[in-house]
C-alpha cells in the first residue's frame, strides 16, 4: 500500500483500500461488497460501496502504479498481452452496463455486466494491468439512465476491439515490455488493432473466424479454404501449456499472406535491408477443419503420419489421389516367405498380373467324391487316411426275393 498511498486524499478511504484488497486475496467464495465487508469485520458494507462509489481517488493513477508493479517483478522482454473480456451475471437492470449478453462464464446469453481486460503473462507468473467496462449502445443511447448509474457525460460507445487496442496503446506508450498479443476471434476481426500492432513491430496471435478472408499470393481466401490446400506436411502439432484435462495440443501451418494492415516495410523480402519480423512473413493460422489422414499426425508420442513415411498414397487437391511411390504393395512380402505373398486383391495393372493357380482336372461323373491325385512330390508331410463313404455300397446285385402265393379269402357263414 506504500505505493498507492499518495493517490488518497484523506487516510480513512485509504485504510477502506488496504481492507478491501486483502478481501480480494482472500479466496473468499464469492466476492463483493459484503462478503469483504464481513472479511473485514465491518458491520455493513456500506463503506466497501462508498469507496467505489463516491470516495475521492485517483483510479487512473492506481492503474498506472499496478501496471508498473507487476513489471517490476513479471517483466520479461518475451512477455504477452492478452486481451480478453468476461461477464458478471446480474439479476437487475439498474446496474451500469447490464444488457443480455452472450457470456463464457454462463456459457449462454444472460443478463450481465461486461468488461475486456488487459492482462500481462510472462515466465514468471501472469496479472492483471488495466481493465474497461463496455457499454453497449443502448446505454449510450439513453442519457438518462446513464446519468442515474453514475456515468460521465463524455463517454462514448466503443466496441470492444476498441477498448483492448486503447488498453494496449496505453501500456506500449508505458513502456511495458512485451513481443507478443493475443486474443480470440472478436479481437482478430478488427483491422485497426492489427495495424497498429503491425506499425509497432508487435507480434499476435489473433484467433479468425471460419470464413475470415486473407490476403495471399493467390488471391483472397478463406481460412478454412486455406486450412484444405495445405498438404499434411506442413501441420506441425504443438502444445499449448498444461489445461484442466493435460497438455493442450493445437496443430499449426504458417501461410505467406499479404495483409493490407501491413505497410510497405513489413512486406519486403527477408533479403531486403529493412529485416521483416518473421510474424509478418507468415501469418499463424490455428487448424480449422481435420486434415485427411490426421489421425497419425505427427506429434508427442505419436509416429509419424504414414503419408509422410511413404507408405500409403496423400491427396492432392480436393479429391485426387495419388499413387504411393515405390514398389507395388504385392510385391512387399520377401520372395523366399512360405507364408501366402500374394495381392489380397488382384491388381489391374497388365505390368504386374495377379498370380493364377492352375485348374485340377476333375472326373466328370464326381468331382466331389472323387478328385484327382495331385502331384505331391517333395512334401513328406504324412498320408492322410482316406475318409470312409457315408453310406456303405453292396458289393453285388442281391437275388430277388422267392414269389409266395396269398391264402384264399374265407367267406362268412350264418
């Protein structure tokens, strides 16, 4: 507290700041102005609302003083900023900024507060620097109910993008040190935060949408069409960090794009005097659909794909399929294998005919009782014993049976 101590005017709200910051460090189940009041052993928290709400003090000053705390004991040239925005679910309409939104914290739209924050992530740990409360345009639109929340008169609409490129202005302008941003998708979309992380030579990684068009050598693409062209090879798996179910593995591709947002500078060839950052080269692109043959891919304890190994045939194109190179897979099995090594399924190529076996001949009265010897010269495998017929043959012709003559019929007498 030494160093935010100057930013209070009087020492009572300075003494609520200290309670109210160790109440935030406390892992208290649920965190608001009455379970810190109760953390602090307030009676009401009447005084956690007066301090943000009506107390005097510089909340822009604070900013500055946490962000240059957390560089002093996080900062790291290779560091990133990562822009996101969470929700705060609300039952009422009163609160400023409360509108149905769609919101990862209740995985669906719901009434809710929302905000985009600025955090800071290096080897050393990770924090929070900056923050903003976005105002949707139907509270922009109402100056009075804007009024009755509290909110400046000259506050104006800003999308989200907006407020995280502001943020990140803000703390480059501060000389926070950081190589890297990073956002999802609603960030990625925006043309303006890329120029400007492009005019300051910052590396992204900004996640795009399915249908998001790019820049390349070939024209205007989609980055799922993009994500097809590229052969199976050009997939490199990668992990992620540690998440709540293991390693978070991703497959990436880099792609020569042409990203209007780039000057001229950041289009030179690497041969060029002026060097070109290698993120501006290639644009990083997140895999958007399965690639065929996937499930080998290479990667941490997994083999390589068999594409690559030259095994079985890889696609080009859409749906063309291309012969493996080497010999035929009849051929694969040694010459001197008494096992069978013959195709499984007859080939139809004339260079290499399926093996024919030669036609017994068989009698023609009964082939099934009685085939013909074989040639089995060389096999001193034992003679099996001749199986014994079904049904035992007479060997000669019986003589018929002697005729005998009926007894007369009797007749009945009275």
């Amino acid at each position: 507290m030494g160093r935010l101590a100057p930013r209070f005017a009087r020492v009572e709200p300075r003494r609520r700041a200290r309670a109210f910051l160790l109440g935030l460090l406390a892992g208290l189940p649920r965190t608001n102005c009455w379970t810190i009041a109760e953390h602090a052993g307030d009676a009401s928290p009447d005084g956690m609302q007066h301090l943000l709400a009506g107390a005097v003090w510089d909340a822009e000053a604070v900013r500055e003083d946490l962000r240059g705390y957390v560089v002093e004991h996080l900062g790291d040239p290779e560091a990133v900023l990562v822009a996101d925005e969470t929700g705060d679910v609300k039952k009422d309409a009163a609160t400023v900024g409360v509108q149905r939104h769609y919101t990862g914290t209740a995985g669906r739209v719901e009434n809710a507060q929302v905000a985009v924050y600025l955090a800071y992530a290096s080897r050393a740990g990770y924090a929070f620097i900056d923050r903003a409360l976005y105002l949707p345009g139907s509270w922009i639109g109402d100056p009075a109910r804007c009024a009755a929340a509290g909110v400046p008169d000259d506050v104006a609409f800003a999308t989200k993008p907006a407020q995280a490129r502001q943020m990140l202005v803000r703390a480059l302008d501060a000389g926070t040190p950081a190589r890297w941003v990073a956002g999802d998708e609603v960030y990625g979309a925006d043309p303006g935060l890329r120029t400007e992380l492009v005019r300051r030579r910052v590396g992204y990684v900004l996640a795009v949408a399915k249908d998001h068009p790019i820049s390349t050598g070939i024209g205007t693409r989609r980055a799922e069409e993009l994500a097809r062209r590229l052969p199976n090879r050009a997939w490199q798996q990668l992990s992620a960090g540690q998440g709540a179910k293991g390693e978070r593995f991703y497959d990436w591709a880099l792609v020569d794009t042409v990203d209007a947002a780039a000057d001229a500078d950041h289009r030179l060839p690497l041969a060029a005097a002026a060097p070109q950052p290698a993120h501006r080269r290639a644009g990083v692109l997140p895999r958007l659909l399965p690639n065929p043959g996937s499930a080998g891919r290479a990667g941490p304890h997994r083999r390589q794909p068999l594409a690559d190994r030259r095994v079985i045939p890889i696609q080009q194109g859409t749906h063309r399929p291309r012969p493996a190179p080497g010999p035929p897979m009849g051929a694969l099995a040694p010459l001197d294998d008494p096992g069978d090594a013959r195709s499984r399924v007859p080939l139809s190529d004339d260079r290499h005919p399926a093996p024919t076996r030669p036609r017994q001949q068989t009698d023609p009265l009964d082939p099934q009782r009685n085939p013909p010897a074989t040639d089995r010269s060389g096999d001193t495998r034992p003679e099996r014993p001749a199986r014994p017929p079904m049904v035992e043959l007479a060997s000669t012709t019986p003589s018929p049976l002697p005729s005998q003559s009926l007894p007369p019929p009797t007749t009945a007498t009275a």
